[in-house]
C-alpha cells in the first residue's frame, strides 16, 4: 500500500463520460478483452485520431479506464465488489461518488491533487492550477511527471463538474457540493479514502472532514458504521482520539 500511494500513474484525463461507458459494459458481463476493444472502437475519432503509436493517448487512457473499474488491483477488489452492489438502482447521473471513489482508491496520486485543491479551496475560496501543481510537487517530488500528471487530474475534475472557472481569469472554485444521503454509500467512500491512504490508516474526524473529499457533503456518521463492512476496524485512543484502518487479511486479498 505505501509503495502504491508513491506511484503517479494517473497520465491521461480521464471524462467521466467514458467512465461510465466502461462501468457498463463491465456490469453487461463483458469479457476484459471484450471491454478493452469496444473502448478502443469508441474512441477511436476521439483520441489519438490517425496515429500508428502502440501506447498513444487512447492506450493510455483505455488502460485507466480498465484499471478503475474492470481490471482492478488486488487491494481494491472488495471495495469493487461493494460498490457494484451500492450501483444497484443508482441512475447514471447519479454516479458520480462511485467513480470518484474508485479513482482515488486505484490511483492514490488523485487523491493527493484533490487533497491539495480541497485545502485551498478552504483557505482562498480558489485554487489556481500553477498552486496546485507546486504543492504536489513539493509533496512527491520536483519532477515534471508530477506536475504533467496533476494538469491531467485537474481537467479531470473540470470535465466531472467538480471544479467550476472561478470569477479570476485562471484559477477555479469548488462547485456545488453533491450531497450523500445514503449512509452505506457515506461509508463506502470513506473507506476507498482509507485505501487510498499510504498506511491504509487515519484518524476519524480527519477522515470525515478530509478535503480530498471535496466534492461531497456527508451528514453525520458514526466509526462504527465503516467497520459494518468487516473490511474497516475502529481503534480507539482515549476519549478523543479514533483511528480507522484497514483489516489485514491473513491470507490476501478475497477475491
């Protein structure tokens, strides 16, 4: 888990619309491969459009789109299989926690970008992309991978409506809040921060008012209602302080 939330990986933007195209042919039963040409087919006019390279953008963005939902790491399968289920009578439109969910768990570097824009959206109101992107890279490291990568994660956010221009040409605020009134949903993406997290560990009011979270506005919730799962366990220090990490799996990951 340490090593992964060291990696970037996240190198293309990715629309929330092709998420959602990928999350339904993965629930239709497609085989991978399946899943993987039909991608390659739909964005065939939309991306790299006439190139010859074997790992161009529509590669490269296929291989995230998969990534996040169908051809998951081991550590994140059981949040998979959770969230499926929470997708059942969920209209299209109404995805939008799920999929940012996903994204933070699979790629740690998406919450990192959202974590930084979240804080300063906190503390100014706006976030300008030149802000977000010294941050990040003060957090990972003076590398232009990292500052590309947090350009791909901020258009990102603009493409799912998470971010709007704001009223200063150059820099963005925080849309409306989607408010999550589900409670098992409320825990679901609390518990894909806590994977998404270098230890799989935080403390609970950390958790609960994190601006990796920005998006969201969750109502009251109570620890013991993200170990309901059996995948999160609540330890309690004292009167004030209440961690929540992941349960260690004696033999792996369930499949």
């Amino acid at each position: 888990m340490k090593n992964r939330s060291r990696m970037i990986g996240y190198n293309r933007t990715v629309k929330l619309r092709w998420l959602d195209e990928t999350l339904d042919l993965f629930l239709a039963g497609m085989p991978d491969a399946d899943i993987y040409e039909a991608l390659s087919e739909r964005l065939k006019d939309e991306l790299s459009v006439g190139s010859t390279a074997q790992r161009g953008s529509r590669e490269k963005t296929i291989t995230l789109l998969m990534k996040t939902w169908v051809r998951v790491p081991p550590p994140v399968q059981e949040l998979r299989k959770a969230g499926i289920h929470l997708l059942q009578g969920v209209r299209r439109a109404d995805r939008l926690p799920l999929h940012w969910g996903m994204t933070m768990a699979v790629y740690p570097f998406w919450r990192v970008v959202a974590d930084v824009t979240g804080r300063l959206f906190r503390l100014q109101g706006t976030a300008a992309p030149m802000q977000v992107q010294r941050r990040v890279k003060e957090l990972l490291g003076e590398r232009e991978a990292v500052a590309r990568s947090a350009r791909y994660v901020l258009r990102a956010f603009a493409d799912w409506g998470v971010i709007v221009d704001a009223s200063k040409q150059g820099e963005y605020s925080p849309a409306d809040p989607c408010q999550i009134a589900d409670p098992d949903l409320a825990a679901w993406l609390l518990e894909a921060a806590v994977v998404s997290t270098p230890e799989g560990v935080t403390d609970f009011r950390s958790l609960v008012n994190g601006p990796s979270l920005f998006p969201f506005n969750i109502g009251r919730i109570a620890p013991e209602q993200l170990s309901a799962s059996g995948r999160l366990e609540v330890v309690r220090h004292g009167l004030e302080e209440t961690v929540i990490r992941l349960r260690k799996v004696a033999n792996g990951p369930r499949a």
